[in-house]
C-alpha cells in the first residue's frame, strides 16, 4: 500500500511544533541519527552517550544522518522530539510508486558500480542526477578491476563520458588493494552515502574502511550475477579523519524523485550548460526547433547514452 502524502496543511503544523522545541528546553539534548529500525532510532547525543530512542508521533521520516532534538522522559526512555533542519535528503522511488528515505545531510555520494555485475549507466545516471538536485557531491567508483583483463582501457566508458563532465571517476579493487589509498582518501572530512545494487561490493568496502565493523559480505549469485543484500539497514559509521560513512542495503534500481522536467535537465550537466542557449526557455530538448542540446548532439558533444538517460527519465515521469 502507498503511504499517503502529508498535505501542505499537515506539514506546516508539525513544522511549527518541531520548531517550538529547543536542545536547550530542560532535559532536550541534540543528537545524530545512527540507524533506524523498526520504531526506533540509535542516537547518538552530543554528551557522547548512545540511546535507543522511540520517536514523537508525527514526525515524518527519520534517516541516518539526520540531526535530531532528543528527550529523556520520566520513565527514563529516549524519545526522538523533533528532526532539525536538514542541509540535504536523499530520496527515491521503489517499485510500487513510494518515496523511500535514503539519507540525511550528506556532502557526497560515492556511487559503487563493479566489473561484475557489469555496470547499469542508467542507474549511474539516476544517482547522479539525484545528487545534482540535493547539491551532493557524486563520486564515481569501478570497484573488482582486478577482474579486467589488462590491455582493456577505460572500461565501460566511464572515464571517456563522465570525466569531461566534471564527475570525479575512480579505479579500485578492495581485494588486490590497487586504487584503495585514493579511495580511502576521499572519506576525509565528508559524510558520504554509499549507493548502488547488490554484489558492487559496499559492505566489502565498508569493511576496508573499518576492519573492526561486524559486517557480512555476500556472494554473487550464478543466475544473475547480481549479489544478495548484505546490508539489511542502513547505519552511519565514523571514519578517521572526521569522517562519516552511511552504508544502506543495496537497491535493484534507483529511482530518483523528481517532479518536474526541469528538475531533470538541470541534473545533466551537458543539457543544463546547452539548454540556456536554446531558442525556447521551456525547451524540452526533445524535437524543438533551434535546440542546442540536439544540435550538439548531432556533432557527437553530448555521449549518446547520457541523452537516452534523459528521454527514458522524461518519459518516465509522463507515465
């Protein structure tokens, strides 16, 4: 079943109460969010005490991440009192047409694909766009290149694609160790989400980050050479360096929510850079007259697979 939408009525009066509660009211203390499951929260509290926390009805949704105003009642439980503003909110879509939370307050993403399961550039194209709209800083990663046969350069085109666009795209292999350093280095002072499918290797590169993490890595199935979900909830983990590390279970696509068209060709950099010099503002970028995106197009400026992206996600959003 859908969860039904809170109307702008609603959201505005719980928007009110929230900000009516204060850390320095008598007994409110501000924490982070750790993970969540089922009812209840982790947080941690800035006295550096962990809670298991119950959360005020009517709060909306709780992810790792966020930032949150707690209370200790008189019965001694936590309770989650109020969510503080967030700086992001990563979102998407599942199967059945509900927006699912991902995460809260992020600086970067760090997209997983792997050499095996071969790389779904659609997908990559979903996370990207949706960190474009949050202001989230996406990083690219092939994971398991000790996989590819030596001679192959820029595998599955990533670097040929991405790199002109101003995406950041890295080589590694948590079991041979090559790229590792770099990749590790791009944790430092950020609060970063791991996204992609199952099998491209989070947990494995979780558990590189920090080998003290009781963390279970799954196996790549035969059939589809896709992996099982090895992470059941996500969880936010503190890394060297002022880091932090969201781990979320791994998705089979990655729907972003969008409303808009707009909202779609402002996440593709090439388009959005183009489309100002279009002859329509309200260009669509489809089949306009004197449209910049198709004439690029043509001369073989934008990759032709970003552009089907774009249609399939315009599309999708007609549907």
């Amino acid at each position: 079943m859908v969860r039904r939408k809170l109307s702008q009525h609603q959201k505005k009066r719980i928007q009110g109460a929230q900000d009516a509660i204060s850390s320095s009211d008598e007994g409110h203390s501000e924490g982070l969010v750790i993970s969540h499951h089922g009812g209840m929260v982790l947080v941690e509290r800035d006295d550096a005490q962990l809670s298991e926390c119950n959360i005020k009805s009517n709060l909306g949704t709780i992810v790792c991440g966020d930032r949150v105003v707690c209370k200790i009642m008189d019965n001694l439980e936590c309770r989650v009192m109020a969510i503080l503003p967030r700086k992001n909110f990563l979102q998407r879509i599942d199967g059945f047409g509900a927006i699912k939370s991902v995460a809260a307050n992020l600086t970067q993403i760090v997209v997983c694909l792997s050499v095996i399961p071969e790389p779904n550039l659609y997908l990559l194209d979903q996370y990207l766009i949706s960190a474009e709209q949050q202001d989230i800083n996406p990083i690219i990663l092939l994971n398991k290149i000790d996989l590819l046969e030596e001679e192959i350069q820029d595998p599955f085109r990533l670097e040929s694609i991405y790199l002109p666009l101003g995406y950041s795209v890295l080589l590694a292999s948590v079991k041979s160790g090559q790229g590792m350093d770099a990749l590790f280095s791009v944790f430092d002072h950020q609060t970063t989400v791991l996204g992609g499918v199952s099998g491209v290797g989070k947990s494995s590169i979780t558990l590189a980050l920090l080998p003290e993490a009781n963390i279970k890595i799954g196996n790549i199935s035969d059939a589809n050479k896709e992996g099982r979900h090895t992470t059941r909830t996500s969880r936010l983990y503190h890394l060297p360096n002022e880091g932090n590390l969201i781990d979320t279970p791994g998705v089979r696509g990655f729907n972003p929510a969008l409303d808009q068209n707009a909202s779609i060709s402002a996440g593709f950099r090439e388009i959005d850079r183009l489309g100002v010099n279009c002859r329509f503002a309200n260009c669509q970028h489809i089949k306009e007259p004197d449209c910049s995106v198709i004439a690029a197009l043509s001369r073989g400026e934008i990759a032709d697979s970003r552009y089907q992206h774009y249609l399939k996600m315009i599309n999708a959003l007609k549907s």
